[in-house]
C-alpha cells in the first residue's frame, strides 16, 4: 500500500461515515474519518480518505453501498 491518503467522500451524518469506513474495512480496505463538523452545531461535513492504491476499489464500493 502507498503511504499517500486520498479523499475520496464526504459526508454529514457520522454514522453513515462510520457505516462507510466499516463497509471499506469489511474488503481489506483502511479507511480514515477526518471530522470538520463544527462541534457545537453541527455543521460540516466528515471526510473518508483511503491510500492511493485503494481509490478506485473503494470508490466502486461506496458506490454499490449508495445505490442499494
């Protein structure tokens, strides 16, 4: 595996980060949450970054995981 993180989503709601990162996991894939929410209210977004050589897998796989 490379050593370069790659943003590859972002989303509002923590759980479907966390879903997301487990779904990626489940396939041998280390995904990292990074939280730029503003704590107090809310707002923003949390990012999912995977290593350069799972972009494209992981990408394919959040996918499927929206469209089901």
């Amino acid at each position: 595996m490379g050593n370069d993180l790659i943003h590859i989503y972002s989303v509002e709601k923590a759980y479907l980060a966390e879903l997301i990162k487990q779904m990626l996991a489940d396939h041998n894939i280390r995904a990292f949450l990074v939280n730029k929410q503003d704590s107090a209210y809310k707002f923003g977004e949390i990012e999912v970054f995977v290593d350069r050589d799972d972009v494209i897998r992981a990408k394919m796989l959040i996918q499927e995981f929206e469209d089901n």
